[in-house]
C-alpha cells in the first residue's frame, strides 16, 4: 500500500482496472484476481523490492562447490539474499525503481520456479504460508483500493512518503504507514 501511495499514477491505473472489470466499490472475490494483471503486476513488483523475508532459511553445503570463483566447503551455512536477488541490476532493468509493468509482459512466478523472484524462497524449504499469500495479498489489497480513497496524514506528499526499510527477521517500513481511508 505504501508503494501505492508513493506512485499515485499506479494506484489510478490499479483502481481503473479494478472499477472496470469488477465495479467501483464492489467486493472483490478471489476468483476475480486472474482478471486484474495490473493489480497482480504491482504485488509481484512489491515482493520483488520488499520481500517478507529478505534472507531466506540458511542451508548447508553438502559438498565442496565452486561458485562463481568462489569455494564453498562442505558443511558451509549460506544464505540466500531474496532483498539482493531482487534488486540484481543484471536481472532487472532499473531496479530500484518501482515499476509494476515489468510483470505485465513477464512469464515470472513467485512460486519459486523463477529464481529472479523468490520472495518466499524455493524447493523443499520454501514458505509454508506461499499459498496463503498469494491468495489473500491480492485480494486484501484489491479490496483496500476498491472500497477507499486514500490521503497520506498530516498533508505529506506522495514524494515525501519515507520508504526506508527495517530489516530484521522480517522486512518491514522503518516508519509506520499513516493514512486515512476514504469510503468510495
């Protein structure tokens, strides 16, 4: 929602799409999400630039590896950097910017098929809550758009919205989003 905030010709188009295929105001159902790209162009895009985790469970190495020039002995802890992966200039074109429209075009899956986005890690390991998410994310933040008019509190701009991160277990805003909903 922040991300929205922040780019108001996003939240436009989303709501446009939305109103146009589902009405303005009315409730959004999940058998509506496959009929709304933008919508889920923009929470791909989120995840890619805010993943839930930014580090992924750690694993062992089972064998000595090489990578990229790099030894990894056996029994090495790694890492996977999701927040890194997706922010990788050689995988994203700007990719600091927020730009939904990448996915519009984009055969890519948060599911972890495509490890150019994994916000939710892959294989065996991968997040018990990925279907849940999927499945609500959307719909919760289609519903928010659809229902409301939004406006920053106090009068902060939408260029002035700080966007920095808190990184922890967890990544999430280092200031609290404050906004006050409109009824449409």
């Amino acid at each position: 929602m922040a991300k929205l905030l922040r780019n108001p010709e996003t939240l436009e188009k989303a709501k446009a799409e939305i109103e146009q295929t589902i009405g303005k105001g009315k409730p959004i159902e999940e058998t509506d999400i496959p009929q709304l790209p933008y919508l889920q162009a923009i929470v791909k895009e989120s995840m890619r630039l805010h993943p839930p985790a930014p580090l992924l469970l750690p694993r062992t190495v089972e064998t000595d590896v090489e990578v990229y020039g790099y030894n990894v002995p056996q029994g090495a802890q790694v890492l996977v950097n999701a927040w890194a992966i997706g922010r990788d200039p050689s995988v994203w074109e700007n990719p600091s910017s927020f730009m939904p429209e990448r996915f519009l075009d984009l055969d890519v899956d948060v599911r972890g098929r495509d490890f150019e986005l994994i916000p939710f890690g892959a294989g065996w390991r991968i997040c018990s809550g990925l279907s849940l998410a999927i499945r609500v994310v959307p719909l919760m933040l289609g519903s928010l758009i659809n229902s409301f008019d939004w406006k920053l509190e106090g009068g902060i701009k939408p260029e002035e919205l700080d966007m920095d991160d808190e990184f922890g277990l967890t990544l999430q805003k280092a200031q609290p989003l404050r906004v006050v909903p409109f009824p449409v």
